[in-house]
C-alpha cells in the first residue's frame, strides 16, 4: 500500500472534520463519541507528522542553534506517548523559529488535546461519562485539531489539482474554481483556513456552560463510586484499609527496585519448587530467605515513606476531587477549567478502575 501524498494526509483531514462536525452536532451520544474517537485519531496523525518534520530540522545543522535537539530515547517515548508529541507544540520549531509562521496552536488547545485524548479513553472503554460532557469536550477537542491542521499545513505550498482532486475537495466545501490566477491552484494553509471557517459554526463552546457539564460528570461519578464503596463495605475487614492496601499497590507497582527484587524472591521459589527436596541444599534455602526479607524490606520501605509523606487514601482523593467539583462552576476561562478537569479526571479514572477490580474480586469471592 503506497503512502499518502500531501494531496492525500490534506483531503483525508479534512474529510474527518467535516465528518466529525456532522457528528458532534448530532443528538446522538454514538455519534458523539465516534467524533471524539476520529479526532483523536486525526491529532494522532498530526502530531505524528509535526514530530517527524521536528525531527528532521533539528538535525540539519544549519538549524542547530535555533531547535531543540531530540536525542533517541526522547524520540521513541514521543512515537509512543501521545503527551510526549504533544510537548513537540510547546517547543521551539522550524514554522516559528525559523520560517516565521505565526502561531496557531495555543496553551488552550494544547490542553484540550490532552483532555480529548483521555476522554477518547474514558469513552472508548468506559460508558460512564455525561452525555453533555461528551458533546462538549469534542466541541472544544474538535476546534483544537482543527487549529492543529491548519498548522500542519506549510505557507505557501501547494500543487495544481486535476478534476477529480477539485470534486473532492468541493465534497467538504473547499471550492477553487474562482482563482484569480485562472487555474485550479490549492494553497494547502489557506484552503485549511478556508475550511475551519467555514466549519465552525456551532462549535463554540461558553465558558461557564463547560465548567457546568464537567462539574455535573464529576458529581455523577463520585455519587456511582460511594455507592460501590457502600457496597464494599459488606466485606469482611476494615473498609479504609482495604482502599489505602488499593492506594499504595497504585503509587508504588512501578518501582523497579521492588519489581526487581519480587522477580529475584518469585524466580527462587520457582526454582526450588521444581527440584526434588534431597537436592535442596541448606544455602538454598539461605538465598530464598535472603531474597523474601530483600524484597519485604524494601516493600517496608516504601510503606514508610507513603506513611510520612501522606496519609491520604482513596477516600481523601474522592474528597478533593468533590472540591474541584464545585470549584469549576466558579470559574471562568477555558484553559484553568480544562486542566483543573483534566487532573480531577485522570486521578477519578483510576479510582474508578479500582473500586471496579474490587467489587469484582468480592462478588467473585461470595458467588
């Protein structure tokens, strides 16, 4: 299958946002959602394409002084990560630094690209979220990957298109035929200025209407996740300590020492388990013993730091996050609402697949 050309990557994006606003207006939650799932997949591809052309600039050393340099380890964490690309927006590059091209992309959108790419997640695998929520981050997700289309496209570039490139482009509204210069000529930067323009009537989004539908989202998950905390209850034990067991193995599974040293104790015991007992020697079970207190010592360790660090639980996390809830109809610009949203979000979605892998465990326990 061959590559997309540049006539290919503009009109496929543009189909997409044309696609995606059709969808988004709809009062259709599906509908809704196939949106934020299709934008996402566009800032992708973008992003993708912006961090190749960093990537090649900064390594052409007549630009050197000016860009960022990208050392390997940096690049594979940006092709991997969608919040690494996203950081690319933030740098210094070859449109602006060097070329002069006005910013497009800005604080705001590079946040609510950020938050649509969660909420991507949260309604691809999840089908908690508030209908009105949904609608209106893929609004706002939607005019920042349009921003960062018209940014991917390059000043001054652009081809002379044959017949059926200008059906396909007058498919999504972009119309050529009037050219002063009396041919078809398609400037991919102006064109993709031409094309938002012309798309963005009702994607605009107030302020204190977002701040609303995501404090109601907030309240509506906290109000499912007591319910299922309630329920827990049932269980034999204390309660609170169930969900600080739950808030420590969260904070702490990522610890290389500890992994390292679990792997080493896990290896041992499988080792002599596999071997008949006149083979077990005395030092063998010396290094079994070794590696279980190496790994309960550093498991110890970090119990003790948690302890001194903080005493929060779950528990306190869902009491913060209520606070953010009825903070946000009180505030009033864009981006603090997003990015106060957006930590209240991340910290809620992994609670909530706790309590889920909880309440699972115990009904599996007393079916």
């Amino acid at each position: 299958m061959e590559p997309y050309d540049d006539f290919g990557r503009f009109i496929l994006g543009a189909e997409q946002l044309s696609v995606c606003r059709e969808l988004l207006l709809s009062a259709s939650t599906p509908k809704q959602r196939m949106a934020v799932i299709l934008l996402d997949s566009l800032a992708e591809a973008l992003l993708y394409r912006v961090m190749q052309e960093a990537f090649l600039y900064s390594d052409q050393a007549w630009f050197s002084d000016l860009l960022p340099l990208y050392p390997e380890k940096k690049r594979q964490r940006m092709r991997t990560h969608f919040a690494e690309k996203l950081k690319i927006l933030r740098e210094p590059s070859y449109a602006i630094a060097v070329a002069g091209y006005p910013a497009i992309v800005t604080e705001t959108d590079i946040t609510t690209m950020a938050i649509g790419h969660s909420y991507r997640n949260a309604a691809y695998h999840r089908d908690t979220h508030n209908p009105a929520v949904l609608a209106t981050i893929g609004k706002m997700f939607f005019k920042s990957v349009s921003a960062l289309f018209v940014s991917a496209q390059h000043p001054g570039v652009g081809l002379y298109i044959t017949k059926g490139q200008a059906a396909r482009l007058s498919s999504v509204g972009i119309d050529l035929s009037e050219s002063k210069l009396g041919h078809e000529i398609l400037e991919y930067r102006d064109a993709a200025i031409g094309l938002i323009s012309s798309l963005k009537d009702g994607m605009d989004v107030a302020a204190e209407d977002m701040a609303l539908e995501l404090a109601e989202d907030l309240e509506s998950r906290l109000e499912d996740l007591k319910e299922s905390i309630d329920y827990l209850r049932e269980a034999p034990g204390d309660i609170d300590e169930h969900l600080e067991w739950m808030e420590f193995w969260t904070s702490n599974c990522d610890d290389e020492e500890l992994m390292r040293l679990k792997d080493a104790r896990d290896k041992t015991i499988h080792d002599l388990r596999n071997m008949s007992v006149n083979q077990i020697t005395p030092a063998m079970r010396d290094e079994e013993a070794r590696a279980a207190n190496a790994h309960g010592n550093r498991f110890w360790e970090l119990w003790q730091e948690r302890e001194t660090r903080t005493n929060s639980t779950i528990l306190d996390s869902l009491s913060d996050i209520q606070k953010v809830a009825t903070r946000l109809p009180m505030r009033t610009l864009l981006a603090p609402i997003l990015e106060e949203y957006r930590a209240a979000d991340e910290r809620l979605s992994t609670i909530e697949q706790q309590i889920s892998e909880a309440v699972a465990a115990y009904e599996a326990q007393t079916s």
